[in-house]
C-alpha cells in the first residue's frame, strides 16, 4: 500500500503540514507534531480507523484516495516457480544463527 494523504491535500490546496494539523484540530482530531510528521511526510506504521474518518472528512475524500494498493509489489513477495512448474520450497529460519557459549 502507498500513502497519499499529501497529494490529497495538495488538490484541495494544503501545502503545508501545520496546515493541515490545524485543519485537523478543527474538526476534533488532536495530532501530535511527530504523528503528523510521519503522516505528512510518508507511510504511517499505523493508523486508527478514527483518525482515517476525519483525515478523510477534512480533504473530502474516502480512505480508498489515500491509500493505493500496489499489486507489483506484492506479486513480487510470492514464491517463484521453478522451471518444472512446481514452487520453491520455502524453509524456515528458526531463531537466530548464534555461536556456541564458551566452554
């Protein structure tokens, strides 16, 4: 999924983040100058369903606007086939490669 909250914003004529977090406070959704950032600037780790209602009332828009899914990215992520057709085993990785303690 991509992020496109500033583009959003940019056609309703948001330019700025502290724009956009004063809009935001006026509709009743208090962000924090970090949060704001990280939703400003790229891809929010996570966001509340909550936030995401009134995001969306303050740039009109409904939350499919602002979040574009990228279906190259996840093909890439499948296993690939092998020249007989048949898929690549996949083999776990359990825990990590650690020396062995001192005798």
């Amino acid at each position: 999924m991509r992020w496109n909250m500033r583009m959003k914003a940019a056609e309703i004529g948001i330019w700025k983040s502290t724009e956009m977090r004063r809009r935001l406070a006026e509709a009743g959704l208090d962000i924090s100058h970090g949060k704001m950032s990280a939703l400003w600037i790229g891809n929010p780790t996570t966001i509340r369903l909550e936030d995401l209602d009134v995001i969306c009332a303050v740039l009109q828009c409904a939350p499919t606007d602002l979040l574009i899914c990228e279906p190259d990215k996840v093909a890439a992520l499948r296993p690939r086939e092998t020249e007989t057709g048949t898929q690549t085993p996949i083999t776990p990785r359990l825990g990590r490669h650690r020396s062995v303690p001192p005798a």
